[in-house]
C-alpha cells in the first residue's frame, strides 16, 4: 500500500467530514493542534481507518503518537496490516 494512498485517503476524508479547505495538509502537522479535528472527530476517523483498511483499532491506541498526523496515521496503519 503506497504512503501517498493512505495520506491522500484521510485527507480526503478530513476534507469530506470535517469541512476542512485549507491548504494540503502537511504530512507531520498535527490534527488538534492546528484545529483540524477535534476529540470526537478523531473517533470519526477511527471508524473511517477501520472501515476503510479492515483494522482494529483498541482503545489503548487512541493517541496522538498514532493518529495526529497523516504521516503517524500512515505508519500505523502499516503496522496494524502486517
């Protein structure tokens, strides 16, 4: 699964659901700090990236290290697949 589909995948949907219509999203900027989600839209992500990739994603993986960035959210969702 190439990096640039999985990043573009979540951009898509934050624009989609979140409204979102600033620039492209840089790859390490973060998604509560710059205002992008907030804590409940990271659970609307969470259901997205299991639909989307088949995941499962347990309540102690709910962090930021994991899901606050689409590069954070690209790696662990490659290692959720292996």
């Amino acid at each position: 699964m190439p990096t640039a589909t999985v990043q573009s995948d979540v951009e898509s949907f934050i624009r989609e659901n979140f409204f979102y219509d600033g620039d492209a999203l840089d790859s390490d900027a973060s998604f509560i700090e710059n205002g992008v989600i907030d804590s409940t839209g990271v659970l609307e992500l969470v259901a997205f990236l299991e639909e989307r990739y088949e995941i499962k994603i347990a309540d102690s993986e709910l962090t930021p290290e994991n899901l606050d960035t689409l590069a954070r959210i690209e790696a662990f969702v490659r290692s959720k697949r292996t």
